[in-house]
C-alpha cells in the first residue's frame, strides 16, 4: 500500500489534490452536521450574526477559498507550503459549495427543495475530483516499469472511451449518469443505448420525424422518474437533511449558515 501510495499519489506530485479532496468532504460532513445540530436546537452551535446580520458559511468560504488557491499557485508543486494551502483550499471549497444553492438563487435556500442541488453539487465534485486523483498519470513518475506503463495506458485509454460516451448520454439529457459514466466503467454506455429524454439535444435531433420513438422516450423518462425519484430523495436527506415542507418555510430556518 505505501509502494502504491508513493508511486501514484506522491510521487506524480497528486498528494495536494489528496488533501484537498479530504479536507472538501471533511468540511462538507462536518458543516452538515453543525447546521443539523443548529436547526434541531441541540448542541453549543448557533448562527454566526454581526450587527443582525446573518453571516453564511459561504463568505468564509470564498475568503478560504482565494487564500488558498493564490496561496497553492504561488507554492511549488510539492511540499508543506503546498499541502498546507490545498487544505485551506479544500475547507474552502466545502463551505462554498455546501451553499451553492443560495448562491445560484440568490436567496437563503438551504432546507428547501432547491437547497437540494447543493448536495447534488458537492457530491459530483468530489467524485470527480476522485476519478482525478485515482487516475495512473503516467507524468512525474520515474523509471516506469513495462506493466505500470501498460497499467496506465489501459485506464487512460478507458477513461477516453467512457468520455465518448458519457457525452452521448449528456446529449440525450442524462447529467448525472454522464458525470458519474466518466468514473464507473459502463454505466455512460447504458446512458449512451438508451432512448433519450424528450427535450434532450438528441431529443430534438434525431427523434423530430420518429413520433413513436418520442413517445417510446418520453414514457420511459415517466416511469424511470416516478420509480427513482424518491430513493434518490432519501440518500439526498440522508446526507444533507431533510428539507423544510411549505409550513415550516416562513421566517427562513435556522442553521443555514
């Protein structure tokens, strides 16, 4: 495992994107957690106020955030200067992203049903990021050997091929089984057979003098959407809590920063 460690993490100078990728998900549960605690009255945390302003997590996130990104381009690409800042980075991002909901409304969203994009959000950047850090780079490593240069030809070459068709699958409306097509190996090439859904770029091409292949499409996106809508509700409140119903909605929640 250290072998592993050293020739694929340290050695391609992908140690920063490591801690950085902790740090991002560390922040991430931990601020969930915070703002739970908060909204269910328990613990010593409450919202942070200057003046009767509510201050979100996200302002010192984006202060984190600049720090540590100006602060990891001014480091050299290895050492504690720059394991140092990819963390500051990473807690940056975290608190950033945790409310990417409000900062794409404009409004205190985070326990409504639009605060929900924030984890969509969190969670396609972090597996992201993974599939970047899990990557055999072939750049930065010394000395490679017959088999590691085979072993990284083979991932990169697969990673190409999911590309291809993961952005099929974003052609025919499938965002988040392209995303997540690019990481797990087949599933974009589901994406990329199936019908599209109507009102998808492919939609629109290649279905305009095809009626029954858009109604085919659109009956399908009916059923996949009423059989998957609500256990991907429940991992979405499993990880970040469930959102406020229209009663609770007046007077904006605490917790949200």
């Amino acid at each position: 495992m250290g072998h592993w460690l050293y020739r694929n993490i340290v050695e391609p100078g992908k140690l920063p994107l490591l801690l950085a990728l902790g740090a991002f998900v560390f922040t991430f549960v931990a601020t969930r957690v915070v703002t739970r605690l908060i909204r269910a009255g328990k613990g010593p945390f409450g919202n942070v106020k200057a003046g009767g302003l509510h201050i979100h997590h996200v302002v010192p996130g984006v202060v984190l955030t600049v720090f540590g990104g100006f602060g990891a381009v001014a480091s050299s690409r290895q050492g504690f200067g720059a394991d140092a800042f990819a963390v500051v980075f990473g807690v940056g991002a975290g608190l950033v992203l945790d409310e990417f909901a409000l900062i794409l409304h404009l409004d205190d969203v985070y326990w409504t049903e639009a605060g929900r994009k924030s984890v969509e959000v969190v969670v396609v950047t972090a597996a992201l990021v993974g599939l970047m850090l899990a990557g055999f780079s072939p750049f930065g490593v010394n000395d490679l050997s017959e088999s590691e240069l085979q072993d990284r030809g083979t991932v990169i070459l697969s990673v190409a091929v999911n590309f291809v068709f993961s952005l099929v699958a974003l052609s025919k409306g499938k965002g988040r089984i392209a995303l997540f097509g690019v990481i797990v190996p087949f599933v974009a090439l589901i994406g990329a057979v199936r019908l599209a859904r109507p009102g998808s770029y492919w939609d629109r091409r290649f279905y305009r003098r095809r009626p029954r292949a858009r109604a085919r499409a659109g009956l399908r996106a009916c059923r996949h959407d009423r059989r998957w809508s609500r256990p991907r509700r429940a991992v979405q409140d499993w990880i970040g809590g469930k959102p406020d119903t229209p009663a609770q909605l007046p007077g904006r929640g605490p917790g949200s920063g």
